[in-house]
C-alpha cells in the first residue's frame, strides 16, 4: 500500500502543535468501516539506544486473529520522546512499515491515543487521517482525563472525561488486571472501537494486534 505524504516530519514541539491543529478537524469519530476481515497492530521499538526506530506491522485475520502478514521497518530517530506527541516519533517509521504489507487491513489498533489527547489528536489519529484508514487508540497508560471506578470484571468500562467531553473509555480487558485506554483515532466510534479492542482480545491484557506487533518490534520473535 501506498500512503501519500501529507507533511512533512517536523524537528520541534510548535512545528508539531501546529500539525495537530491543522489536521485534527479532520478526524472522524463516526463508524466509516466495511465488513472486518484483517484488523493490524502496529509498535514500535528502538535500536542503537535509541537512534534508530523499528516499526512492526502485525496484520491478523479476523475474527480467528490469526497472523497472515508481518512487516518490519527502521528509520533514523529524528524526534525526543514528549508525552501528547508521540506519533512525531513514531508515525513515519509505522508508514514506512505499512508500506510493505499486501494485506491490506480493515481496522488498526495503535498502541498509543486516539482522541484521548491534549488536542484530540493522538497517535491512533495522525495515522488514520494519514492513512484514511479505520484505527484505535489502545493505550497502556493514562495520559488526560478522570473517570469513575472501574468493576474489576473483563468487559467493564467507564467513560473517560476530560474538559467536558467524553474522549475515551477505560476498559478492563481481563479480570482483576490493569485497564486500557480506549479512544476513537479515525473513522470509527467509541462504542464500536470498544467492542472490535474486547473482540481482539483473548486471555491476556493486550489484544492480539498489539501483542504481536509488541514482540516484533521488539525483535522478540
């Protein structure tokens, strides 16, 4: 798959605020997706302390989550780790990955936010309006909002609120372990992002996609 380059990269925090602003009106958080056959997860890990990232792309059939397509990528490190900005860092190289797939999915899941962002505009989106493709935000850590307990049943969740809005959900994805952050990226509600992140899901916190493209980015495989 070809994706065509909307910006480019940039090297400073106010060059990559004023990308967010520009494309943030852009994200869709209604359900724009077909019939669901290959969902994907995407990571990234990091070579050489740090200087070189490495992008996986875990392409699995659904609903068996059964790998079909992987595709590994490396690219120069050109941007710091900052909370609210790590598509910056790691974005370029997940394309660069996508690139190489044949199989083409229906449905990303990101380890990273969607709209659950400072400025509505996390990993999850920057990758989905680049893309034009259906994506997720499952993220392992909380980075805005507050929410009500959570039942500590698999399956429970609470909306996730932050400056009046509903921007995600914390979702208890196995009895009795730590939660997700579950937000929209693009092209998809939060009801059906929910429920295509529990449908990912088997006997461990993560869903699949993210576990696979995990352990390939970090060259565990």
């Amino acid at each position: 798959m070809k994706i065509h380059q909307r910006h480019p990269w940039p090297l400073t925090v106010e060059e990559a605020i004023a990308i967010q602003n520009q494309l943030q009106p852009e994200v869709i958080t209604e359900d724009q997706l077909g019939e669901v056959q290959y969902v994907a997860g995407v990571d990234v890990g990091f070579e050489n302390d740090y200087a070189i990232s490495r992008a996986a792309v875990a392409v699995l059939s659904f609903p068996d989550l059964q790998l079909v397509e992987q595709a590994i990528a490396r690219r120069p490190t050109t941007f710091p780790y900052v909370p609210g900005f790590l598509s910056f860092r790691e974005v370029p190289v997940v394309i660069d990955a996508l690139e190489q797939v044949s199989t083409i999915p229906d449905l990303i899941l990101c380890d990273g936010q969607g709209i659950a962002h400072p400025r509505r505009f996390g990993l999850a989106c920057h990758l989905g309006v680049l893309t034009n493709m259906p994506t997720i935000g499952v993220a392992k850590s909380l980075l805005i909002g507050k929410h009500e307990e959570l039942p500590v049943e698999k399956g429970s969740w609470q909306p996730l609120r932050y400056k009046g809005g509903i921007v995600g959900a914390v979702l208890r994805s196995r009895t009795g372990v730590r939660p997700l952050y579950v937000s929209p990226g693009h092209r998809i509600s939060l009801d059906t992002a929910i429920d295509y992140t529990l449908r990912c899901i088997t006997k461990y916190r993560l869903p699949e996609t993210t576990r696979w493209a995990d352990k390939l980015a970090s060259n565990r495989i």
